[in-house]
C-alpha cells in the first residue's frame, strides 16, 4: 500500500511548491489532503490518519506544534519552519525531521530517506521536542475563549465556557450543552479547536469536545468501543478509536 501524506501550509507558494517536489522525490506516496491552515490539518488527519504529515510551524487556527500534540504517537511528522535560529537546536535529536524555509530539494530528499527508515516503527514521542519548541518559538499569545454566543430560542446567550459541559457538531451548527439546557452556535466545532483550552476541552470524536470537569467515567462498549458519561447530561457519547488512547490506564 502507498504511503498517504497529508501536507499542511498556509503559504499557498510554499504549499504547492512542496506538493511538486514530493510528487518528484516520492512517486509511489500519496497526498491525501493539502490544508491551509491548522484547523484543517487536524480535521483531516482524523479524516484519512495518514503515515506521514508535513507541518507548517506557524499556521492559522491550531498552530502546527498544537496539531502535532493532538496528532501524538499516530504519525511520522515533519516541521516545515522558516525559524532556522532555534530549529537547528530544538531538533539536534534527530527523531523528528524538519525542513527550513524555502525547501531544498536535496534536504526533502535526506529526510524522505530518514522517513522510509521509520515507516515500519513506532513514530517517535515528540513530546520533549514540542516543549523545547515552545520555549523557543517567538511568542505568538493568544487567549484561550472564556465565553461563548450562542442561540437559544429567540435569545443570543453569552455561556462561561466553564459551564459547557460538551460541544457537538451538528450539521451546520456546533451544539453547546449545558446542565439542564443546550444551545447553538453556526461556527463548525474544527473552527472552535483553537480557542479551546486542550487540557479543559478533550476531544473524544471528531465531532465531539468534551469538558474534563464533566467527565463521570469512561465505559467500555466492547473489545473496539468506548464510551463516556458525563455529569449532568443522560447522553453517553461515543470514543472513536482515535482517542480512545486518553482513557488507558
């Protein structure tokens, strides 16, 4: 089976530029999906789960080190980065790869080399070099969302984040459920990803963050399934195997 590569650029240049010269350098590998920016990276790793991901450091929406945090253990990633002054440093272990701003074709060439070396292992913890990466990274600060508007009837509500116990997307809306009373809001849940605060808000679906604070248990449906109750709510939402990983011992 052929490799599937998922590519995520901001830089619509950069972005085709890189899909040219993968095309070139690995013919027999196959782009699943070109994102523009890191909501959509994310979305569509859950959507196709490809091997191997190209990331945009610096993205809108969920930068490319909070993708590569959701993304974990499931994949081989490779930073693209025009930060050359911290990337050299921040990467000197070598299990992750990365490439510097413009592409060469000779560098894409040495990683590729290093990626097919990995394709039959564990994709490397990048959890040590996330945290070195932050640290370096010049500072982009952006608040986490502390209230939300949303349609309740005929009223606009403004919602304490605090009080949401889970967010669902629901065809062109994003539900809000609360204690005893649910809402809606028209912005797609991948679009909400990057106001979330990843340590508040687990997502447990593709089309489901859930509030930690409101997690009762976890159940297991079957050998495959998972499922979560949550306080204050008679739903039971379903754990994709995706993240059924956050709910091992």
């Amino acid at each position: 089976m052929n490799t599937t590569i998922l590519i995520a650029e901001d830089e619509p240049l950069m972005r085709e530029r890189l899909q040219t010269m993968l095309a070139l350098a690995w013919p027999e590998a196959r782009i699943v999906l070109l994102a523009e920016n890191g909501n959509d990276a994310w979305d569509g790793f859950l959507e196709h789960e490809p091997e191997v991901v190209f990331l945009d450091i610096r993205m809108p929406g969920l930068s490319g080190l909070e993708v590569a945090q959701r993304i974990g253990k499931r994949a081989h990633v490779v930073f693209v980065t025009a930060y050359d002054q911290y990337a050299v440093d921040a990467f000197d272990a070598g299990a992750v790869d990365y490439l510097l701003k413009p592409v060469q074709t000779e560098r894409l060439q040495r990683a590729l080399s290093r990626l097919r070396e990995k394709l039959g292992a564990q994709p490397a913890d990048m959890a040590q070099l996330l945290q070195s990466l932050r640290a370096a990274l010049p500072a982009a600060p952006r608040e986490k969302m502390k209230w939300i508007r949303a349609s309740v009837g005929k009223q606009i509500r403004l919602i304490d984040i605090d009080e949401v116990l889970f967010f669902q997307a629901d065809t062109k809306y994003t539900r809000v459920v609360l204690a005893g009373s649910e809402a809606l809001v028209r912005t797609p849940l991948k679009d909400l990803l990057g106001g979330l605060d990843p340590d508040q808000f687990w997502q447990i679906h593709r089309g489901t963050m859930v509030n930690v604070k409101a997690i009762e248990a976890a159940e297991r449906i079957d050998a495959e399934r998972m499922q979560v109750l949550v306080k204050g709510s008679s739903e039971k939402l379903p754990v994709s195997r995706t993240f059924t990983y956050l709910f091992r011992d």
